[in-house]
C-alpha cells in the first residue's frame, strides 16, 4: 500500500486520479507483464505489504532536475511532474523501480502502459546511456538495440522504442 504524504491540495486529485488510472492498468494490463511484477505492483498499490511512501519532493533538491526518485520503499513525487501532467506514467515508472526494475524495465513499462498524454515518454539519451551500460538486459525484460524490441524473459512482446535520440 502506499503512504501518501505531503501533497498539497490542489495536487490531490490529479494524484487520486492517476492512482485510478494504474489501477486500471493493473487489473487490466494492457500488454503482456511478468506474473511477479505485475503481483509486486499490485502490492505496492493495494496490499496490505509492502508499505511504500509516497512523497512530494516539491522543486528543490533532487527535484530541480528530476520527475521523480526512489529509493527501497521510497518514491519522491516532483512539483513537475504535475505542472507537465505527467503523474501516471512516473508514478507507474517508479512502482517498477520499487519492484525491484531497472531503467530499461522502468522505461518499457512507462511506454508499454501510458500514452504521451498520460506522461509517458521515450527514453532520453541518458537512459539509453544506462540501458547500454547494462548490456540491454534489465531485472524483468531485455532488448535487441538494433530493433529496439524489448522482450520479457519469456520473450513475450513489451513494446518497441522509438529511434534512441542523436548525440549532439
Ligand atoms: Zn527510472
């Protein structure tokens, strides 16, 4: 389950209806999912354990720069990620890191669940940096860099990425 704190007001209830909106998703997944992780989002969602915090991480600190973090049983909610509208797909992005999920996990999720108006966007120059600083394989898919398909470990479909961006 997750402990909400420190939310202003006026935040609460695009909070409440992103929370919906992964409830959704996580009844009704939209895509194939690993058994174990879609149970370990579902636990941090609605289970009696684990109990993750839920924090905002307002714009200062890690904030100034950063949607979101997480850390164990810990996820700081950043004052831009509501000002871009971008609240389900980080919160569904950090839920995967707490599941134990790599960037690559984190970003195929994001990608595979939410559309663009929901928050979700393609991995940036420094994600595919990480992805290929861990040889494309991450805790609950991998992906094939020339076709930028990313399987489960079943080797189930999760999504497709568009081109990596160019280096400038
Ligand atoms: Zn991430």
């Amino acid at each position: 389950m997750l402990s909400i704190q420190g939310f202003p007001r006026s935040y609460r209830r695009e909070l409440t209806q992103a929370l919906g909106l992964i409830r959704q998703r996580l009844a009704h997944p939209p895509g194939p999912v690993p058994g174990d992780l879609l149970g370990d989002l579902r636990a941090i969602l609605a289970g009696p354990r684990p109990t993750v915090d839920l924090v905002f991480g307002g714009a200062t600190g890690a904030c100034q720069e950063d949607y979101a973090r997480s850390g164990g049983y810990r996820i700081l909610l950043c004052n831009r990620t509501f000002q871009e509208g971008r609240v389900p797909a980080v919160l569904l992005h950090e839920m995967v890191h707490v599941a134990l999920g790599w960037e690559l996990d984190a970003e195929a999720f994001e990608n595979a669940w939410f559309r663009r108006a929901e928050g979700a966007r393609p991995p940036t120059r420094s994600d595919w940096e990480t992805f290929k600083d861990q040889g494309y394989r991450a805790w609950w898919v991998q992906m094939d860099p020339r076709t930028r398909r990313v399987t489960d470990y079943a080797d189930r479909f999760i999504h497709t990425f568009p081109p990596r961006p160019r280096t400038r």
